[in-house]
C-alpha cells in the first residue's frame, strides 16, 4: 500500500499554481505537506518504524515529483525540502 496519494499531490499542486503571491504559496506548500504525509503521525512513538515509513514515504514523494511534476522545477524542489523537513519535525527525540 502505497504511503502517499497521487490526488492529495494533484490538489496542492493545483493550490500551489492559484496562490496568488509567494507567501500564500508558502502557506500552500507547508499544508499540503502535513496533509501528504498524514501517516506518520500513527508512528511517532515507534522509532523504528517511523523511520521505516517515513523514508519509503520521502522516496514515494520524491518518485512522484519527478515522474509528473518535472517541468515545475521549484514546486518539486520546495515541496520535497518542506515533506524533509517535516520529517524531522516529527522525530522522535
């Protein structure tokens, strides 16, 4: 079972291109990561496991961007740096 949804990505994409000026695509891009990556949260108490789930979730992302979202170089290179970042976020210590 796949850890992250094509259509959440198509949605912030498309949220992404009618923000109207960059802080809005700021706001857009972090959002749309804590709704991409949703399921890391059931593993936050599990070291191991979060670990396992939250790199083949980065390695799905990062597939998916390149394989559809090649031509929009900054939506892939954001979104990806904001889906890492959140994943350390959301470490456990």
């Amino acid at each position: 079972m796949p850890e992250i949804h094509e259509e959440l990505v198509g949605e912030v994409y498309r949220a992404y291109k009618n923000a109207p000026h960059s802080r809005s695509r700021d706001e857009v891009i972090y959002d749309g990561v804590k709704r991409i990556m949703f399921r890391l949260n059931r593993y936050k108490n599990d070291p191991i496991k979060f670990g396992q789930k939250a790199k083949t979730a980065t390695f799905e992302l990062e597939s998916m961007l390149n394989r559809f979202y090649f031509s929009d170089t900054e939506f892939r290179e954001r979104l990806l740096f904001e889906a890492k970042a959140y994943v350390l976020e959301l470490s456990p210590p």
